[in-house]
C-alpha cells in the first residue's frame, strides 16, 4: 500500500511510466525487435561486406570477424530501443518509484565518472593478477591505438545504454510494479543472465554465408541459446551482476550510475582484449580472459554488493 501511495503521488511521471512500461508491452515490443531484426540483419551483413570489399578498414575488418552473431544481436538491441522510443524517452530517465523524499537525491553527470572508474578498478584487479600469473606481452603503444580506445569507448557506451535501458530503466520498473522491489531485482538478473548466453559461436554463421533466412535462424538461436551454450559460473556472475546494478538505479533513483559502472566494465574488458595477449588456460580461480568464468570475478562482486548494502543500511535506504 505504502509503494502504491508513493507511485500515486510522484507526478505524472509516474503516471506515464505505468502506461507505457507494463510488462506485456514490453513483451510484445521484445518479441516484434527479434522479428525485425531477423529481416534487416541478413541485409546489414550483405552490406558490410560489400563495404569492406569496397573501402577495407579495419572497422569493417573487426565487424566480420566478429559474425552474424554479432550482427544479429546489436541490431536487435537497436530495434529494441527505437521501438521503445517511439513511446517516449523521458521513460528512461524518469524519477523511480518507491523512493522516499529524504532518499540519496538524483545523481549528476559526475556518478557517470564515479561508477566507470570503479567499473575499470574491478576489472583491473582480475587483469593483474591474470598477467601476473600467466605468461604475457603487452602490445607496443602506437597511435593506432587511440583508434581502438575510441572505437571501444563508443561500442562501450553504446552496449551500456542499451542494456541498462533495457534491462533496469524498462524491464526492473515495470517488474517492480507488478511484483515487488525484490522480485524485480531478482526476476530482471535472471533474464538479464539469460539474455546474455548468445548464439554458441560453433553455431555462427561467417558473414559471407548469410542468406534470407539466417536471421531467423539466429532468432531461433538467440532465445534458446543458453540451453546450447550454458556455463554455471558465468550465469551466476552474471546474475550478481545484474542484481548489483539494479540496486543502483533504487539506490541513486537513476540508470546514470548503471551505465557508467557497466561501461566501464565493457570497456576496460575490451581494451584488454586488445592490448595483452595472454597465454592461459582455464584456471580453477582466475578464470581465462573472459572474465566471466572467473571465481576470482564473483567474490569481487560479492563484495561489491555487500558494500552498496552496507552503505544503503547507513543511509536507511532499502535496495534489497
């Protein structure tokens, strides 16, 4: 009763969010991106190799290497998001229901910066100790590389807003509508988890293959993958990941701090990628380069929400 008064008496903010982010209209809007993606993707791939055969670059060179799995999915999330925006995008930044008045007020651009420098710190301790452990070289520093930082900030920002877009500033409100603060939390991290076992790479198909009905085939893939392509440690990783930055957008009343702590997980992850190249196998506590399959990687954050819970217990905040 006592979310419902909040709700009511938050403005017509509120009021709008609750018309346009109910949970079966964004069921719908899911499965209509899944559909039109699986239409333009195979377009969008004839097009980028005639791009690279064109004009070759080594944007062009990363994009196809990557495959039409690649393809398929950022086109999706970018299907997603205009068709949410067609109702509106204020819903996104919108005040979040639930919060009392003498909650931690709206954060400012500068928690963007606060939660990408923590992002980058999380992963460089899994890095160093990676690199410490396992024989390595660091790529020699070139002005090539400013390229790559830049192509890797964009392609970092872009997935981030993306994600938190969809995942928190939709699918966690309108789940918390619904269900509760709790339920939310924990329903929207397990489809976050979810959504996040892709099409298994032995089922890819290279870009030069693609045909009309690739892109149904990789729908057909893309909503089933995790029964191909599941892995116990990441999906747990994953799931506390998603939990962490829903406590975020309750904490802050905010998707700002989501999208700088997961931006700069992406980024930092893909930098090094890209400038270390490390000899390892699996290993039972550091894991391998991904980083998801790191036990090292879920303590971290195990930790990490542990803090944020201890900070919001100071402050008389509920986020759990």
């Amino acid at each position: 009763m006592k979310d419902k008064q909040t709700i009511q008496g938050s403005g017509q903010s509120i009021s709008f969010l609750e018309k346009i982010l109910h949970w079966k209209s964004i069921l719908y809007l899911y499965f209509a991106s899944l559909f039109l993606a699986a239409f333009a993707a195979p377009a969008v791939a004839h097009l980028l190799v005639f791009w690279h055969i064109k004009a070759p670059s080594r944007i062009t060179s990363y994009v196809l290497s990557k495959g039409f799995r690649m393809v398929y999915d950022r086109i999706h999330l970018f299907c997603f998001t205009g068709l949410l925006l067609i109702f509106g995008l204020k819903a996104w930044l919108a005040q979040q229901p639930g919060m009392s008045q003498d909650a931690i007020k709206k954060p400012k651009n500068s928690y963007f910066w606060k939660f990408f420098t923590l992002g980058i710190f999380l992963d460089l301790v899994i890095m160093l100790a990676q690199v410490t452990y396992f024989p390595c070289t660091f790529i020699p520093w070139s002005a090539k590389l400013w390229r790559w930082i830049l192509w890797y900030t964009m392609s970092a920002c872009f997935i981030a807003i993306l994600e938190e877009g969809l995942f928190r500033g939709c699918l966690l409100l309108s789940l918390y509508r619904s269900i509760g603060r709790q339920g939310a939390i924990w329903i929207s991290s397990l489809i976050f988890a979810y959504s996040h076992f892709y099409v298994p790479r032995a089922m890819d198909i290279p870009m030069s293959e693609v045909i009309w009905n690739s892109g149904f085939r990789m729908m057909y893939y893309h909503l089933g993958g995790i029964f191909w392509n599941f892995e116990a440690i990441p999906f747990v990783i994953l799931l506390l990941m998603g939990i962490i930055l829903s406590q975020l957008v309750f904490f802050y009343r905010s998707l700002i701090p989501a999208i700088g702590f997961h931006t700069g997980i992406v980024w930092a992850l893909m930098l090094y990628r890209k400038c270390v190249d490390v000899e390892m196998t699996l290993h039972p506590f550091l894991g391998t380069w991904r980083l998801l399959d790191a036990p090292m990687t879920l303590c971290i954050l195990l930790f990490v929400s542990c803090v944020l819970y201890y900070q919001a217990r100071k402050k008389r905040v509920e986020v759990f």
